[in-house]
C-alpha cells in the first residue's frame, strides 16, 4: 500500500510540471473548477454510501447461534422514489453550470483587444506554428505574451493529433481536413511543457511542444528575432555546412531565411503539407525534433545522421551523411539565431 501512495505524492512534485489542476490560463481554471466539483461531490457521495454500507453491516449481522431467518422485506416505495429522485436532481443541478461552462470555453473572444491569432498544423510527429499578423512560420515552441488572448486555429496534414499542454487546459483534436479553435489568456510568465494527446503513429511518445509566455516587451523582441535575415556563416566549420546542406537535398523540405547580405538560403516556393520544420532562427529553439532532443550541436548531428534512430517512422529523410558532414550541418544550424 506504501509504494503506490509514495509514487502517487511523487507524480505532485515540482518536477513533474504537467500538473492540470495547477492552471495558468482562464481555460484551464474553468476545467479545473469543474474537476474539483465533481471530485468532492463524488468523495461525498461515497461518504454517505459507505457509511450506510458499513452500517447495516454491523447492524443485520447474523448474531452467533441465530439460525433463523432475517426478517424478509419486498421493497420500500418511498426509499425508491427517493433515490431515484435525488440523483435525478444532482445530474440536473450538473447539467446547468456544465453547459455555461462549455459555452464559456467556446465563445470567441471579444475582438476589441490585443490578439494574436496563430495556425496550428499538427504533423508526424511535430508541430507548425504559423503567426498571420506576425508573419512568423515556426516549429514546436509557441511564444505568447502575458494576459494576452490567444486564438489557435488547429488542423493536421497527416493523421488525428491532439494539441495539449495540461497547465492551460483541455485538450483539442487537430484533424485533417478540418479547423477547430482554441482560445486562451495565460497570466502566469514561464515554459509550459506539453505533449499529443491521440495515438497517432510509433513516434507519438515522442511529439511534444512546449509554450513559452513572456513579457510584452520579451515577446516583441523575440518576434523581430525571428523576422531577421538569416545569419551568415561565421566559421569554416559553419560555412561547410551550409554547403551540406544546400547541396545533400535538405532545401527540398526546410526552409531557410534570406541572409542579412540579401542572399537567398532555401526558401520554399510555399508551405506545403509535407513541408518540414521552418529552420531560419532554429538556433533560438531550446529543443528540436519535437521537443524531443536538447538543441546542441551534438544532438543536431545525432538527428540528422539517423533519423529513424531516434523518432521511429520519421518521415526526415535518411541522407546517409559522413560523420563530419552532419557535425557540420550541426554546427550551421546552431547558428542560426
């Protein structure tokens, strides 16, 4: 009995961030609220039936050397009609702040206020992240200011995800074919981890994303960040890898920003389904692959020498590099900040 409750106090520790009871964003605290409704109604329902239980247990026991039989009862309508009566009326009493909840969550924002709308495509087994009035295309991180509304569109390319990040709220699907919004207010500054929430292939485990929520002022420097040209290579190691990667066929999926000499890097004629991860400013990202490996050189190249390796099913494409090619196509991409 020791182990399962040292395990359970465990899973509330700090370092088990993905709590969603402990909500930073007015959709997850309605949930929450609902949550903690439901929980002490039921503790209370189970109260009362397992007093009643360990009563008549106690109660109508036979007694020792009583050999006759208990006295035999054929229903009481009263009883009856009470306990049909009073779950009837817990189940409507729910129904009523249950549907002012969900209207409440689904409502769309008041337009009179700073927005910032983003498009979210959910991909085997990543997330893209398209900023309209920003013009920022990402991956994998989202970046939001604080007490700001925010309204995702979601979708997939591929198969049935489900975007969530548990310290905001509910989940919410993202299907092919189809938008669905999700609309939220953080109002609490920090990185909040999350992860796909619908089985959608091998690497499902491995399809995380996180938010990062920032100041205003954070928030503004980061977007003009990431609408900077590209960086140029600054080292011989670097500039070997932009060539690698120019050259072994990455362009074809990945684009790259215009440098800040104008030159053009690898820009895709338009953003396709199959398109993979925005890398002009992958240099900014803490982690890469999904959220899956810690975005350093040494993880960069274990990614792009083998990928299958590490994500079972990755669509990335195998280019058989040399080990120096890939710690050259590492040491480009860490660059690019």
């Amino acid at each position: 009995m020791y182990l399962p409750l040292a395990a359970l106090a465990a899973a509330c520790s700090e370092s088990h961030p993905r709590n969603t009871l402990d909500s930073v964003a007015d959709s997850g605290r309605i949930s929450a609220w609902f949550y903690s409704l439901y929980f002490w109604l039921d503790v209370a329902i189970f109260i009362v039936v397992a007093s009643i239980f360990v009563l008549a247990l106690l109660k109508f026991r036979q007694k020792d050397g009583d050999t006759s039989l208990p006295e035999q009862n054929f229903g009481n309508m009263k009883l009856e009609v009470a306990w049909t009566i009073l779950p009837t009326l817990i189940v409507v009493g729910l129904t009523v702040p249950t549907l002012a909840g969900i209207f409440k969550l689904a409502k769309r924002p008041d337009a009179n206020q700073p927005i910032v709308e983003i498009e979210v495509t959910g991909k085997q087994w990543w997330w893209e992240f398209d900023y309209k009035k920003e013009g920022i295309n990402t991956a994998n991180e989202v970046h939001v200011p604080v007490n700001t509304q925010v309204i995702m569109h979601m979708t997939s390319a591929d198969v049935i995800h489900s975007w969530w990040i548990p310290r905001l709220g509910g989940k919410r699907d993202a299907t092919p074919g189809r938008t669905q919004p999700f609309y939220f207010k953080a109002d609490k500054l920090g990185i909040y981890e999350g992860q796909c929430a619908e089985l959608c292939g091998a690497s499902h485990a491995l399809m995380g994303t996180r938010i990062i929520v920032q100041s205003q002022a954070e928030y503004d420097a980061w977007v003009a960040a990431v609408k900077a040209p590209s960086k140029k290579p600054t080292t011989p190691q670097q500039e070997a890898g932009k060539k690698v990667f120019l050259g072994k066929g990455c362009v074809a999926c990945h684009s790259i920003a215009p440098d800040e000499a104008g030159e053009k890097v690898s820009e895709l004629a338009a953003r396709q389904l199959t398109s993979g991860p925005n890398l002009s400013h992958v240099g900014l990202r803490a982690k890469i692959a999904g959220n899956t490996l810690e975005n350093k050189p040494e993880e960069i190249k274990k990614w792009v020498l083998n990928p299958q390796a590490v994500k079972p099913g990755a669509t990335m494409t195998n280019l058989h590099l040399t080990e120096q090619e890939a710690a050259d196509v590492a040491a480009y991409l860490i660059s690019l900040k």
